[in-house]
C-alpha cells in the first residue's frame, strides 16, 4: 500500500533549479534512505504524480524510467509501481548553491555532476547574486546533507556571508570560485586568484598591449565581481606604465582610440562593441577588447575575442574530485589568456 503522506514525500520545490524529473528521483531516493519508502511500498500512478506536482506526464515518466533503469523501482501491469530494492549506492546527498546560471557556469555544473557519476543526490538552487535569498535557503535547507558546495558572490550584503556560512559543519563545506573572508575551521575550496589571475595574464599579452596607449575596464558599480580584479588591473597598468580607467557605466563612455577595452560582464561586451563600430574604428587595430570568461561564441565573435578566463572545467572536476576523497584542500583555478584577432 501506499505510505501515509507520499506527497510530503514526493514534492516539488519551486525555487530549486533542479530539473523536476530529477527531484522527483531524488525525493523518492531520499524517502528510501530516512526509511519513510521501504521494500515493496507503492508509489503514485504517473498520472496521479503528474496532477498532483502539478508537472508534466513526460516529467513524471522520465523520473519513474531512471529508476526503473536503475533497479530501484519496479511496476507490475495493472497493479502499478512499487519500491523494489532499498539498497542503494548513493553514498552523496549535496546541496549546490549557484549565484548566478551562465555559460561558464553550466560547464562548472556540467563537469560536477559527470565527475560526481551517479553516485551522488544533487540539490540545485540559484540565488541570484540576492545576500537575502542565499540566507533564505540555506537557512531552509535543514535536511542531512552530506556537502554543501556554494559559489558565494553577492551584489550587497556579503560582508555577511561568512556568519551564514561558518553555521555549516566544515567537514560538509566546500566553496567553489571565492574565498570568503572571517570563514574559518578546514574546509574544501576551489578558488579563484582574483587579482593575481588578471595581472599575470595582462603580463603574457604585454606584446600586443604595447600596440595601445590605455587600457580601460568595465567595472559597473552594481557587479558582483571581486574588487581583486581591480587591485590587479591597478598594479599591472602602474608596473608597465599604461594609462588607465575604470568604467562604471560604460554606455555613457566615450570610445577612444588606441584604447583597450577590458569587459568583465556579458551584457557589456555587446554595448561596447555596438559604440566601437558607430566609431568607425576596427577592432584589433584602433581599439582593442579583452574579454572576461571563455565561452564558444567569443572564438567566433568579430573573427576571435581575446579572453582571459578560469578553467571551469577543471573547477567542477576538482570539486567532485575533492568530495569523492574527502579532502578539505585549497586549490587555486587555472587561469588562462586565449589570443585572439581582437587584440
């Protein structure tokens, strides 16, 4: 028979980015391991699990079909579904806090969860860079999970975020892309060298730089960006004598000639090279542009954009890698300058 309160159970939670076929597998896996789902207990028809989470009946069936492929459930014609086993190999049941959903991102996530196999229950929220909302949900997140993996980047606020994030257990604690400062105890970390990564890759394009008088970079005072990558930008424009500026909105600046221009936001990079081209000026030879984060397009855009980027490939992996071992090591992220026609 079916479990008293299957749907407290079996639910649907609107603010994770989880897709919803994937949280009702981890739902009934869950059930499964705190013994609420045990050998033989009946699960809901598709059709009722589809009314009633009010999800489409391919969600329903995608969710019902991966357990079904991996002996977890089983059906019986005109009898329904049912749990089959209750031994399971899920040994990771991880809460993954993201700012933001990006390019870049979805390649971090992407090589988290293949790194991670099928070994792992992966709970997925963004936060939308909102200091209130990432307080919110992990303020909600009481179940016992085993990690937690958080990207911590905020547009205000984040002068706080280590009281929220020291209430974590640093044995279940890794933080991907950001140091956060006043987090103590040993704990997991995948990082980023803000302002160290920007001045050694400025320092490897120095040949192509000399072609230009200044270097500017768009820096928009609502960014969530580390003020590091400031720091570096400073420190290299002073070491090797170039002019320079800091934009903060830059649909407002004027574009100058033998100029280089840094943009650290997508939504920045297309209104720059927008006012490049008003100016009559070609890329690459009157003005020159350097992107921040490595995505495909920027190998086609205006036949190549320079960028210089952390290897996010490598940030999922190794936060998998360090989950897997148990490890509470510091590893700092690749950190690469990619040549292109736009420099």
């Amino acid at each position: 028979m079916k479990p008293a309160g299957i749907y407290d159970i079996i639910r649907i939670d609107e603010f994770s980015a989880t897709p919803k076929y994937q949280q009702i597998i981890n739902a009934i896996l869950k059930g499964i391991e705190n013994g609420r789902l045990k050998q033989q207990s009946v699960l809901p028809s598709i059709n009722d699990l589809s009314y009633e989470l009010d999800v489409s009946r391919n969600t329903a069936e995608k969710a019902y079909r991966y357990l079904k492929r991996t002996s977890i459930i089983s059906s019986v014609p005109g009898k329904g579904y049912f749990i089959k086993t209750t031994r399971l190999k899920q040994a990771y049941n991880i809460c993954l806090l993201f700012n933001k959903l990006s390019i870049h991102k979805k390649i971090i996530y992407d090589s988290f969860v293949k790194a991670l196999g099928e070994n792992a229950i992966i709970d997925f929220y963004i936060y939308n860079n909102d200091f209130s909302l990432f307080r919110k949900l992990l303020a909600e997140k009481k179940e016992d999970y085993t990690n937690y993996v958080i990207i911590p980047h905020f547009l205000e606020g984040g002068e706080n975020a280590h009281d929220i994030i020291n209430a974590i257990p640093k044995e279940k604690l890794l933080l991907l892309d950001k140091i956060v400062d006043g987090v103590h105890g040993t704990y997991a970390a995948i990082y980023e060298d803000f302002e160290n990564d920007i001045y050694d890759a400025l320092t490897k394009a120095i040949k192509r730089l000399k072609k230009y008088k200044a270097i500017k970079i768009i820096f928009p005072d609502y960014t969530y960006h580390p003020r590091e990558i400031l720091n570096g930008f400073y420190r290299f424009c002073q070491d090797y004598a170039f002019d320079y500026e800091v934009i903060e909105e830059p649909l407002s600046s004027n574009i100058n000639e033998d100029t280089v221009y840094i943009s650290l936001m997508e939504d920045d990079l297309v209104p720059l090279i927008k006012k490049i081209r008003e100016k009559k000026l070609e890329v690459g030879k009157h003005v020159g542009v350097i992107s921040y984060n490595e995505t495909p397009i920027k190998e086609i855009i205006l036949n190549g954009i320079t960028t210089i980027s952390s290897d996010f490939k490598f940030m999922g992996e190794k936060a998998a890698e360090l989950i897997l071992n148990k490890s509470k090591q510091h590893i700092a992220v690749p950190f690469y300058l990619t040549l292109r026609n736009s420099l």
